[in-house]
C-alpha cells in the first residue's frame, strides 16, 4: 500500500522495487489487497499488454494509518536504540 500511494504501479516494476519479494507472495498480497476493496488493478490493452496497481479511495484512507505507525517506530528507535 505505501509504494501505491503516489502513483500507479505496472507489476514488473513494482515487483522489482521490492527487492526480494517472490513473484508468488507478491501476487497474492495484491489479489487479497484487491479482493478487500484497497487495491484497483488494470489490464492495460496495448502490446506487449501490461497491468498496473493503483490505490482505490478506501486503499488512499490506510495511508495516514501506515504514516502515524511508521512515525512512531522512527521515534520509538530514537527513544529505545537498543531494543
């Protein structure tokens, strides 16, 4: 949900951007995503045919959900650096 929230995503890249992400996981994270309403996939008709993911509006609504948990580890770290 983080890497869709500027953009939209055609799979090879953001399966690339990942890093080590199978293509198995990383194909059944985006159809459970998408099967709860947070994920918009589309199959674009041009050639060689590709598909993109974007966020759908319910998916944009996690994002300040995911900002406030990543700022408070960032804070955490700082209070706690050896934990």
């Amino acid at each position: 949900l983080w890497r869709l929230r500027k953009r939209a995503w055609r799979y090879n890249e953001l399966r690339r951007d990942l890093g080590r992400v199978t293509h198995k996981m990383l194909t059944e994270q985006l159809r459970e995503l998408e099967g709860h309403g947070l994920v918009l996939r589309v199959v674009k008709n041009v050639v060689p045919p590709h598909v993109e993911y974007s966020l759908t509006d319910e998916g944009r609504r996690t994002i300040p959900v995911i900002e406030s948990l990543r700022d408070f580890g960032r804070g955490y770290l700082r209070r706690h650096p050896d934990d």
